[in-house]
C-alpha cells in the first residue's frame, strides 16, 4: 500500500507533489478532473519514503501506461490555495519529461483510470488564457528556465 505524502489538519492540508512539463509538437499535455474547469500539470502525490524522481515515474506508468525519461527538474514550487473550504500548503516538483512513446494528439483522452480525468494537449501559446494551477505556469511554460527556479504563490 502506497501512503501519500499528505498531511490534514481541521482547517488546513499539507500536500507534497510532483507534475511532468512534457512538451511535443509546440503543445504541453494538461489534465483536469472531468467534473471541474481547472487544468493542471499531470502527476500526482509522492508517496512517503519515495524519491520525487520515482513519483513521477510511477505516477505516468499509473495513469498513461508510459515510461517516461526525466530530463531535469525545471521548477519547485510552494503554493498556498484554498480548495473546497480547505486551505493547502503545496509542495511541487516539477520536471521536464519526455517519452519513447508519444501520445500526442488533437483530441482529449482519458488515461489508464478511466474517466475520472480529461488529458489534453494544449498548444504553449493558449496557455496564458487557460485556468491553469498553480497560475505562475500560464507565463512561465513560455519561457521555461535554462536551470532549476522557485517560486511561491499565494492564491
């Protein structure tokens, strides 16, 4: 049994998570809940005693059947929202990726888990006019850094 790095309080929850930058053919793969408006990076949590880099992995394997290769980590990231009358404090790691195995195409999909979650890829150049979390990734997918950068944000 896998135990996820999450930590709840009664008024707040911690959340440690990491998300893959995987770009092809000008466009970044995003994901959303099929009930919800919010995009995102896809990833997941990372399970307690399991390196980021592993998470990652894993989380791909789970969700898309791929393997994926990991090229550098691009962004760490605190982020500070509130979500369903909870407050997060968020850890993320971010990681450029790549695959063997393309799955680009123009259509949105779902992944190996049914149809809890909508993939989609998105060219880089809309990304600024989408609901994309954490908000600091609607500029910063455009102009992605030469080596690992922080930032914070507070929703």
């Amino acid at each position: 049994m896998i135990l996820d790095a999450v930590f709840k309080t009664e008024t707040a929850i911690f959340n440690y998570r990491v998300a893959g930058i995987w770009i092809e053919n000008g466009h970044v793969l995003l994901h959303r809940a099929v009930n919800e408006e919010n995009w995102s990076l896809p990833g997941g949590r990372v399970a307690l005693l399991e390196e980021s880099r592993e998470s990652i992995r894993r989380e791909f394997l789970e969700e898309l059947g791929v393997d994926i290769h990991i090229d550098r980590l691009v962004w760490i990231g605190e982020n500070f929202f509130e979500y369903r009358g909870k407050e997060f404090h968020e850890i993320g790691f971010y990681y450029m990726i790549t695959s063997n195995h393309s799955l680009y195409c123009i259509e949105p999909f779902y992944g190996l888990e049914g149809d809890g979650l909508i993939y989609k890829w998105t060219p880089i150049s809309e990304i600024i006019n989408m609901e994309l979390y954490p908000r600091y990734l609607r500029t910063g997918l455009n102009n992605l850094p030469i080596t690992t950068e922080h930032f914070v944000e507070k929703q």
